[in-house]
C-alpha cells in the first residue's frame, strides 16, 4: 500500500486461568473456495446490536455466515452474542470501541480504541480479532500505521444496503442484492430491525442464485494481506 495516501471514506498465570474458554467454531463448518465459487460476505457494523440474537437464528436457519464489525462498547454490554458468533462459524472484526472518527483522532485515542475492543472480545468469546474496519471507513497515513502495530489489515466494502438511511425492507433487500457480486464484502448494520427483518428473503435471492454466504476471511484468503493494508482497494489507489 502506498505510504503517502492521506484520508479516505469508502472508505499472566491468573489472568490465564481466568480468561474464558475459547467459542470454538462449529467443526461442521464447511471450507469455501471463493476462487471457484460465487461468494458474498455480508457484514454488519456497530454491533452486536439488539437484534443480533435473532439475526444469528437466521443466520444459522439458513447456513450463512457473516462478518460483525463489533464496537468494544456493545460487546461489553452484549458478551453473549460474541461468543455465539464465534462458536456458530462466524468472523469477528474491530470496528473500534466508541466509533470516533479515526481521522480526527490522535495517535493514543487510536490505539486505545483498537486496544480495548481486542481485550473485550477476547474477554467475550476467547478470540483476538485479526481484521480492522475504522468507523465511517475513513483511514489515513496514521491510522494504516497503528494498523500495522496490530497486525491488522484494514476491511472496508465493496457496496453498502444503506441500510442506516432507508430503515425500510424492501428498499434493504433491493440495494442489498444490486451490490451483492461475486466475491462482494456488503455493508450492514444489526442495529436496524429491518434489514434482520429483510435477512431471510435476501438469504434465499442469494443461495437461489448460486451464492455461497461466507466470511470476510473467505474472500481475501488468496488477496495475501499485509498488516495496514487496505482492502477492498479504492479505485485510483495503488499497492
């Protein structure tokens, strides 16, 4: 990734012993290989929010997996669902703890933000989150930089359901699947009651159309990420 882009919007033995066990994956969790396959990843930011409960259900009534893009904020309020998406099969990122501009933000405040979201996941479901989305998408030279001191490439997404601005299911469900390509990273939100609302209906469009729903990490698993790397790759950008 180039070092002179600037700012872009999409864009110890006790404690140990007394960290909870890991939410192992489902073993029955099948291996995609979106290079010879049709793959979408849905994922959703800002949570878990209140209707990730019943959005896991449909999730799981369906055999689909998303990504959540989780504020350290509601994953100390809602533990229980983290550890739910992580034993059903589902990746989780950091999308930061208070959802402050990063652009706008000092170094410290960054790396505090990124910092105890990681702790409160680990803390909820046993994992360590591998994979960044900065609120709002916006990113910059310093926010790549800390990115690299996680070891954590940057997620953005190919196509949005602007989801947080219609609030209405139809209109979810239709901007949802005119973005949802081959191998396309969909921007979501459990927050909103309708686009759960719209979930079973827009699982169906897509399984029907021959689409595998699956992980972010199905989709860059051949990309060869590196830490601060940004992904998917904004246009007029280079590597």
């Amino acid at each position: 990734m180039s070092r002179h882009l600037t700012s872009l919007l999409a864009i110890a033995a006790v404690a140990v012993m007394a960290a909870p066990a890991p939410a192992v994956a489902d073993p029955k969790a099948k291996e995609v290989d979106c290079t010879r396959v049709k793959c979408v990843a849905l994922t959703f930011d800002d949570g878990p929010g209140k209707y990730a409960g019943k959005l896991l259900d449909i999730l799981k009534e369906h055999d689909a997996k998303a990504t959540f893009f989780l504020e350290g904020q509601y994953v100390k309020s809602r533990p229980a669902y983290v550890k739910r998406m992580v034993k059903e099969g589902h990746a989780v990122g950091n999308h930061s703890y208070a959802h402050p501009d990063f652009t706008k933000s000092t170094a410290a405040t960054i790396r505090s933000e990124i910092k105890k979201t990681n702790d409160a996941i680990k803390k909820a479901a046993g994992v360590e989150p591998k994979l960044l989305r900065p609120p709002y998408g916006m990113s910059d030279l310093q926010v790549q930089d800390i990115a690299v001191e996680f070891g954590m490439p940057i997620i953005l997404w190919t196509g949005g359901s602007r989801d947080w601005e219609s609030k209405n299911e139809e209109k979810i469900k239709k901007q949802t699947l005119s973005v949802a390509k081959g191998n396309s990273i969909v921007l979501m939100h459990d927050w909103v009651k309708q686009t759960v609302d719209a979930m079973p209906s827009i699982i169906k469009t897509l399984q029907r159309n021959g689409y595998h729903l699956v992980t972010v990490d199905d989709v860059i698993k051949h990309e060869e990420l590196k830490p601060g790397d940004v992904f998917p790759l904004p246009e007029g950008w280079e590597q």
